[in-house]
C-alpha cells in the first residue's frame, strides 16, 4: 500500500538502507582539487580558525612564540575582523558563505524558534518527512521526498567559482550540512548530526549507584551491574522510525535501535576487553579506543545503519566506569550526505582511518556534567586535534589550483572549555586543573604550526587569508533574560505556574506577554500576525523596543557593580533580507564576564536574574559583537579600513576576477 501523508520517518533512514558498503570500494583517482581549473593560475587558501582572538594572538606573538603568523602578518596584514551580531560561528559563517547579513541567509543564532509554537527549533537544518512512503503492514519504506535540509539560504560563493571551471576544495565550513555540492569537493562541518540524529549524544556505563546526575542533556548514563567480572550493556543508536511497535499503536514511540556488547573486566589489573559487534576492544584505565565500527539493524537482512564511536575506560574498579562518545556517522558508509563526493569519505578513511563527522566534535556536555574530568576531556581534545591535522595532510597535498578552505575546531571549543584553567580571576578557576592552564596558549602554537606547512605555497599569484569568525571573553555570571523579562512585566507566566522557581516556554501566557527571548542574544517581540498568539501591534513595537533597550542598558549586577548588557542592536539597523522580519528584533549584546543563561537560551525563567556561571563551559564570545571581534591576516595589504567577515566571500570571488553578486554587502579588501 502507497502512503502519501507524511510520518516522522523521513528519506536519510531510507538512504541509510540503500548504502550498504559499496561506498567504501569505489577507488576514486582523483578526488583532489585536479588540472581542470580555469583560475589562469591563481590560488586563494583560507585557513579558517574558529574562535582565534585577535588579542591573545597579539600577546603571544610579541613573546615570540607565533613565529609564523609574525611572518604573514609582516608580509601582509593582522589585525581584528568585524563579526555578525550575534557573534556566533553558524551566523558569522553563514555570512562568510553567502556574503549576505543574517536577514539574508536567515541563520540568526543556534537556536531558533517557531512561531507557531514558540518552541525552540535548531536553526542548521532540519529533517523533512518523505511526501509518499510504501507500507508493508508495520514496515514504512519511504520512497518519495523527505530527508535533511539546510536551512541557510542564499548562494554559497564558492558556487560562482565551480561554475566558471575554477576547483573549490572546503573541509569542515560551518553550516554546511547536508553538504553542499556545488564545491568540486567538500566534507560537512558545524552543524552536522551524530547517528542519533542529535548535536552530539554521548553515553556513559557506571556500576556506582549513587553517581547521580539528576536531568542531563547531551548524554545518556546507564546503570550496570558486574557480575563475574562482567558487563553486558547496550550502545543506543538511531530510533527506528522504519517499523511501527507495538508500544506505538498503544500510545509509545518507535524504539530507538541499539548493539549489545560486552566488558570482561581483568580481574588482575585495570583492563577491560569490550565485545561489540563481532570485533574485540582491548583498553587499559584512562585509555581511548580508536574508531570502532557499529551496525544498528533496523530491518531484518537490508536495513543496517553504520556509524563508528570511542571508548574511554575511566575506571575498573572499585566502580566500573565506561564513557562512550556519540555515535557519529560512518564516513564510509554514510547515513547522511557528510562528503561530497560520497566516495570522498572513503578515500580519506583509507588514509587516515575513521574520522569525526559530528559538526562539533569535542564532548563539552560530558565535562559539563562531571562525566568527564579535565585530564579526560584534554585528551579527547587532543585526538580531535591530531585527526583535523591529519585530514589536512591527506588534502594539502591533492589540491592544485583553485580555492582550498580548511578549518580547525580546537580553540573555540576548547576556549569555551577551559578557559577557567588559565584565569584565576575566573570563579571556577578553584574547580580546574592547573595543568592545562597553558592549553589554550599551546593550541594557538600548534595553528602557528599548521600555518607554517602552508606559508611556502604563497607566492604572487596565490592569496592567504587565515580568518576567525569572533575573538573570547572569560563567561562567569549567567543573565537570565526571560527570568529580567517575567520580573519586569514583559513576560507573564501562566497562573498555575507562578509558583514555580524554574519555567519552560510552555508556562508562559502568550495572551499577556508581549516580549520573550529565545537563542543566546534573540529578543523577540510577540507581535501581532507573526506569533501564534501575538498581542504586540506593529505601531506600538518601535515604543517597546526603545523601552526594552533603554532599560536592558541600564541594568547594573549588584554584586559587581557592571552593567551585564554593553550593548542592544536593532535589528532593522544590521539586518537585510527577506528573512529579517521573521527574526529577532533586538540582539542583546552581554559584557565580557557576561552570557545569557542556558535556560534562559530555549526560553525559560530561573529564580534569579543573575547567577554565578555553575558550568565548565567557562569562556565565550556571545556578547556585543563589538568587543570580541574575530582575526584577520592576509598575505597582502589590507586598504579597507575596518575589515568584516562580509567582506572575505568578496575578495575571494574577485581575487579570481569574478565580480562582486548583487546580493553580497561587502567590498573587497585590496584595491
């Protein structure tokens, strides 16, 4: 029987079944940036740093321990980029992308929100149901339609490129999933899911029941017993959305799909032996496996998934401790589009082995719970480190002419990690591990490093731009924006959930509210004929708007005696699109020192409005995209003034003497 309603299933599951392995034996000749270009010879390299402040650069380099970006910047130019407001990497990227303002390319923040519901939505892709599926009895085959979409809008410049015969090499930009295949090869970056279809699921296995860790997200713990020096266990994977339950037609949801496996633990020292999926893991104390392939069946004889995931052993005994990474996806076998071409995966798996496809790879939720310690967490890091290295060798290599964009991870989310390890001043820095105070500081070291293998290949006729989308700042106090928002009259809660010291978006009373904030820095108006229950009039919105901007401009922590909001932007005075209107009308820019709180992020009210920072996650750049602007050094002179990250997709469509699209807002950085 033919279905055309749609379900929660959607096509990617489907794809997952076709895949099978033949993926992984197509030989590829010639998967590198090849001698077809008709760049008469030209080459732009944009190494891309996430996060890389121009300021600690600045003092780095003056103790001479940058050796190399001292070399670039005495041969071109160093100094601050402008960033995108908000200051976040899938904004600021997705305007280096398309050379558009957020209202262009309608990626405004993390975190977005529907206003139908006013439930929060990720703002990357999102997953769309198959428009007609086959059903056999239980099983729902979808054929027509369905899968993930990019939410990002507008052209990606290097598209302008590829059309005119001229090679466009990306590794890992951001926002770029499902990947894009107008790039003569690309892998996807930020943004991309794990197995589970999440932005990251960790797992952890602990036989010490009284490790309690109350509501978490990011993860799962499981509660085990060791019986005869035993484990038996199960890693989740995707929910079969493929077969309808039991538990389904009685009310349930499908099952989600999962590989038993099996720890024998060494009675004689702290080793364990991990059984899973046909293939034994062999793993001392305070040791990572290396990729192990897992198979998730979802049907019967045709419908296995792959992915691949990491073992860490914390601890035999006196309680077994086991964490697992999220199950990312199988550059191999690929569940979801993740390189381009697909045989792309294959060919660098074959080199390098197994990679990290999620977007962000490093686990900050596990640190962020205490699942992982520092030590811990720094040694994932530093595989994630030497594995984006490694890709870089198996691509710098093959590419020839044309563009080649590479982009590294580590020191944005390892600054948000562990920037308490290197400030005193900070109030969780009593809680770190002074040993990898000079983390950061090393990361930085390690880019000059990576710097200095691509410094040769610049000559006359090649451009580098090493580039970041926003600078750090230390995060130590949280700014409940919805909690400031219920307490002066914005806001109003239902009445049965007044009493309540913490709220979630569905307590609000939308009939009486007339403001609300979703994301890191959106404050929304909850207007009339764009909300579901709008009560704000488009004529009485510009009087709100002065008033919120006035009095979140004044607000004053009395504890420090700082004001917690440096700055508010309009929106209508940065934005320009067709997406502007259905976006924030106020971005809210916090003082370094200062965040929106995570509850308050998906749109929640707390007891107070200002709190000490209780996370890990202990340095960012979510505040007024003024003060932590990203860096900028390029091989030749910079003549604009006051460069910004919209100006970087310009000057390299121009370098290759392609003129400057209508819709893109900046202007080239050499004349």
């Amino acid at each position: 029987m033919v279905n055309r309603s749609p379900r929660t299933h959607d096509r990617r599951t489907f794809v997952r079944l076709l895949a099978g392995g033949a993926a992984a034996g197509l030989a590829s000749p010639l998967l590198g940036c090849g001698p077809r270009s008709r760049s008469a010879g030209r080459k732009a390299i944009v190494l891309a740093l996430d996060g890389l402040d121009p300021g600690i650069v600045r003092g780095l380099g003056a103790r001479g321990r940058l050796p190399n970006f001292r070399k670039l910047a005495e041969r071109g130019a160093f100094g601050p980029l402008a960033t995108t407001m908000p200051a976040l990497s899938p904004v600021a990227w997705s305007s280096f992308i398309t050379g558009q303002t957020p209202g262009g390319h309608g990626i405004g923040d993390f975190i977005a929100r529907d206003p139908a519901t006013y439930l929060p939505v990720f703002s990357i892709f999102e997953n769309h149901a198959p428009s007609v599926t086959v059903n056999f009895g239980d099983v729902h085959l979808p054929l027509i339609g369905g899968g993930p979409a990019s939410l990002r809008r507008g052209r990606p410049f290097w598209s302008y490129l590829t059309e005119r015969g001229i090679p466009a090499c990306l590794s890992k930009v951001p926002t770029n999933f499902p990947v894009d295949e107008t790039a003569t090869q690309a892998i996807a970056g930020m943004g991309t899911p794990d197995l589970v279809d999440s932005y990251g699921s960790f797992s952890y296995y602990t036989s010490h029941r009284l490790e309690l860790y109350g509501e978490i997200s990011g993860g799962t713990v499981d509660y085990v017993e060791v019986e005869d020096n035993r484990v038996e266990a199960e890693l989740r994977g995707p929910v079969n959305t493929l077969v309808t339950p039991p538990t389904t037609r009685r009310g349930g949801g499908p099952r989600q799909a999962s590989v038993p496996f099996t720890v024998h633990l060494d009675p004689d020292r702290d080793a364990v032996c991990i059984r899973i999926g046909g293939r034994d893991v062999l793993l001392e104390k305070g040791e990572y496996s290396d990729w192990v392939k897992v198979e998730f069946t979802l049907l019967p004889l045709i419908g296995k998934v792959s992915g691949i995931v990491r073992f860490l052993l914390k601890q035999v005994r006196p309680h077994f401790q086991l964490y697992a990474t999220a199950v990312n996806i199988d550059p191999e076998n690929q569940a979801a589009p993740v390189t381009y071409p697909k045989e792309l995966g294959a060919d660098i798996a074959r080199d390098i082995g197994s990679f990290w496809t999620k977007g962000l790879p490093s686990d900050t939720k596990a640190l962020d719970y205490g699942i992982l310690d520092d030590e811990e967490y720094v040694g994932q890091a530093e595989l994630i480190l030497e594995e984006r290295l490694a890709l870089f060798r198996h691509l710098w290599p093959r590419f020839e002419d044309g563009l080649f964009f590479f982009y590294v991870s580590s020191i944005d989310q390892d600054s948000h990690m562990l920037w308490r390890n290197m400030d005193p001043s900070h109030p969780r820095h009593g809680d770190s591990d002074v040993r990898f105070s000079g983390w950061i500081s090393y990361l930085y070291e390690r880019m000059d490093g990576l710097l200095g293998e691509i410094l040769p290949a610049v000559d006359d006729q090649t451009l580098l731009l090493v580039c970041s989308d926003h600078g750090f700042a230390p995060f130590a106090r949280e700014f409940h924006l919805n909690t400031w928002l219920r307490d002066n009259g914005y806001l109003v809660l239902k009445d049965s959930a007044r009493r309540k010291d913490e709220t979630a978006i569905t307590d609000v009373d939308w009939s009486r509210t007339a403001a609300y904030g979703i994301g890191f820095n959106g404050l929304y108006l909850n207007l009339e004929g764009r909300e579901k229950g709008g009560i704000v009039s488009p004529e009485k919105a510009d009087r709100l708007l002065a008033r919120l901007t006035r009095e979140l401009e004044n607000v004053v922590d009395p504890e420090t005696g700082q004001r917690p909001v440096a700055r508010v932007y309009r929106r209508d005075d940065m934005y320009l699109g067709e997406a502007t209107p259905g976006m924030a009308e106020i971005l809210v820019g916090y003082t370094p020192g200062y965040r929106n709180s995570s509850p308050s992020v998906l749109g929640a009210t707390g007891r107070s409005t200002i709190d000490l920072n209780p996370w890990a996650w202990s340095g960012d750049h979510s505040m007024a995209r003024d003060l932590v602007p990203g860096t900028l050094l390029a091989s030749r002179p910079v003549t604009r003034a006051r460069p910004s990250i919209l100006d970087l997709p310009v000057t390299i469509l121009e370098w290759f003497g392609v003129p400057r699209p209508e819709q893109m807002v900046g202007r080239a950085l050499f004349r």
